[in-house]
C-alpha cells in the first residue's frame, strides 16, 4: 500500500484536491493507495508532543502505516517559503529511524509562481537525512490557484491543465516503477 500524505492541515486545502487527483491516478493504475490528510491527524497533537513515543490512536494510526508504507507521496503547498510547519511536526513524531529509512518518497509542490519549489526542497533535506530514497521527478504546480478556481457548475475548481496532469501521470507510473525496482533489488524496507 502506497500513501499519499496531505501536507497542510488546512481545512478546504488544494492540496487535499490534488492528493484526491493523484489518488485517482494510482487507482487506474491498479495501485493500492490511501492518502493521509494531515487535517485529521493533526487531532492526534492535541495530547502534546509524543516525539517518538505516538499514543495517540489517531497519529499512532498514520505513524504505523507509515512504517510499513511501500512507499510516500507527499503534496506539499508552500507556507512561508517552505513547508507548513504541521508537517514538519508531524514527520518530528515519528519514529528514528523505521518510518523513513530507506522509504521511498514522491514530492509533489504547491504555490505561487515557485510552484512549492521551497518546501520540495526542504523536505529532500529531511527526507534526505532520513536515508529515503527519493524518487528525482518531482512536480510543481505554479498559481495553483488559477486551477482550481470555483465557478457555479464547479464549486470545487477542477485542474485540466494537460501538461500538469500528464507529468502527474508520468510521476505516478514511475514511482510505482521506482518501488518495484527497489524491491526487487532487495532494497526496500518492507523486504
Ligand atoms: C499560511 C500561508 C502561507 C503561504 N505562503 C506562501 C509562500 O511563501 N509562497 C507561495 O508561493 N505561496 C504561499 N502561500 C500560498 C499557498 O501556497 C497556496 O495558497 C496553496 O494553495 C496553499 O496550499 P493549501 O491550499 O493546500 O493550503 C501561502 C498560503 C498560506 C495559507
């Protein structure tokens, strides 16, 4: 089962929209995929920090599967040049160094005229450091809200871009690719 994790906990987010796309994606595909939206994990901080140490169901619920991802797609919008700081927290709670090692990762960006270039970024740094292995086609999504403007017929906007939605095509088959490859090489974690 791959993830799909929602970068922001913000309620309505085009993250949430484009996580929903992507998901779709990994279905035609016959993939196995479930995204973990940061909006309802984000419940399992009311307790406090549990760095390392996740008690709370809700986070110990991501957290586990998580651990035995075959691998994590991350959207992640652009906060303040770089990553909303909920997901920074939440990777924080999770355990060193099972939930990332040698994990495959996907990043897909959001934002204004960078695309989430920056918090992509930073998350390689962490992720990185993590020992995952990132998967180096990365997607950006400039002025995402240019697509996913709401009219009457579509009060949720819906993104058409072609080019968008090939290279979010091309991601989607090549990271499957990319764990198989892995896990065929005897490399992946859940070998
Ligand atoms: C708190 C906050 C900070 C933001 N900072 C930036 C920024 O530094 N650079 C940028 O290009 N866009 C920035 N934006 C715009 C967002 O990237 C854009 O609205 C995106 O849709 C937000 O993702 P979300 O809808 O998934 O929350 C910011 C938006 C928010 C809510």
């Amino acid at each position: 089962m791959k993830h799909i994790i929602v970068g922001t906990d913000r309620a309505g987010s085009n993250s949430r929209k484009v996580a929903e796309l992507v998901y779709g994606m990994y279905q035609e595909q016959g993939e196995d995929i479930e995204i973990l939206d940061l909006k309802d994990i984000a419940k399992g901080f009311a307790e406090g920090p549990q760095y390392g140490n996740v008690t709370h169901p809700i986070l110990k619920a991501a957290a586990d599967k998580i651990e035995k991802s075959d691998g994590l797609i991350v959207v992640v919008p652009e906060y303040n040049g770089s990553m909303p700081g909920a997901l920074k927290y939440f990777i924080d709670h999770l355990k060193y160094p099972d939930a990332f090692e040698h994990r495959p990762v996907a990043f897909i960006g959001l934002g204004g005229m960078f695309g989430g270039l920056r918090p992509v970024e930073h998350l390689q740094q962490v992720f990185g450091y993590r020992n995952s292995f990132i998967y180096p086609d990365r997607i950006f999504i400039m002025n995402v809200w240019n697509h996913y403007k709401k009219s009457d017929a579509n009060p949720e906007g819906t993104l058409k871009d072609a080019m968008i939605l090939d290279l979010l095509k091309k991601q989607t088959a090549g990271f499957s690719a990319f764990i198989k490859g892995l896990k065929h090489a005897g490399l992946h974690p859940t070998r």
